[in-house]
C-alpha cells in the first residue's frame, strides 16, 4: 500500500495553516507529523516543504512568545511610571499598547497564511522550498 508524498505534506501543511485559529493545537500536529516523516526519510521535494513548516511554526512561535513578553514588559513599566507620575501622555501609552500589539500580531498571522498559500503552491507544481 503506497501513499502519495504530497498527500501527506499537505496534510501537514493544512493542519499547520490551521494553527492560529486552533490555538496551536493543530500546528503541534503538524510539527510532530513532519519531524516523524523527516526522521522516516522521504524524497527530496517533500523534506524542503517538512522541514519549512517546522522551521515556520518555531519561528512565529519565538516572534509571539517575544511579543508578548515585550507588550507585557512595557505595560508594566508604563504603568509603575504613571504610577509615581501622573501624566496623560502616559495613560495614552498605555491604552496604545495593546493595540499596537494586536495590529503586528494580526500582521504576522496575515503572513503566516500567505507563506502557507505558496507553500502549497509550490507544492502542487512540485517544486521545493528554498532552505
């Protein structure tokens, strides 16, 4: 019984496209999905698209992880500074944060869906990834 390679990659594909809007459950999926059939061994076409979507799915995980940190960090600092010294500008800061961190959080999964879509892409024409 013989599968089709870019069946199974594009199961992992979807399942890691599906990440932002499953709370990662599904991008979890993914990754243990393609580092399995990475560690199996596959042909040189479906290793570029495994490899991409684990390379992805850690990177936007560090960029969220970071960003939240950052977003929390500088409230917190905002806050003890308005705090001590009350200033308008201040209170402004500090109810802009959290929108500025929606906008590039909404950025960055905006992208995550397009680098996905040309994964895909590529994959139907059967071209690899660029490593």
């Amino acid at each position: 019984m013989s599968t089709d390679p870019r069946r199974e990659v594009r199961f992992a594909y979807i399942a890691s496209f599906l990440t932002p809007l499953t709370l990662m459950v599904s991008g979890i999926v993914a990754v243990i999905y393609s580092a399995y059939k990475l560690n199996k061994g596959t042909d040189e076409l479906s290793y570029t698209h495994y490899y991409t979507i684990i390379r992805t799915f850690f990177y936007f995980f560090t960029f969220f992880v970071v960003l939240g940190v950052t977003a929390a960090t500088t409230t917190g600092i905002v806050a003890g500074a308005e705090y001590w010294v009350y200033s308008p500008f201040l209170h402004k800061v500090l109810q802009v944060i959290p929108v500025v961190g929606l906008i590039i959080a909404a950025l960055a999964i905006v992208k995550w869906f397009i680098q996905h879509i040309q994964g895909m892409k590529l994959l139907k024409a059967n071209q690899p990834m660029e490593l």
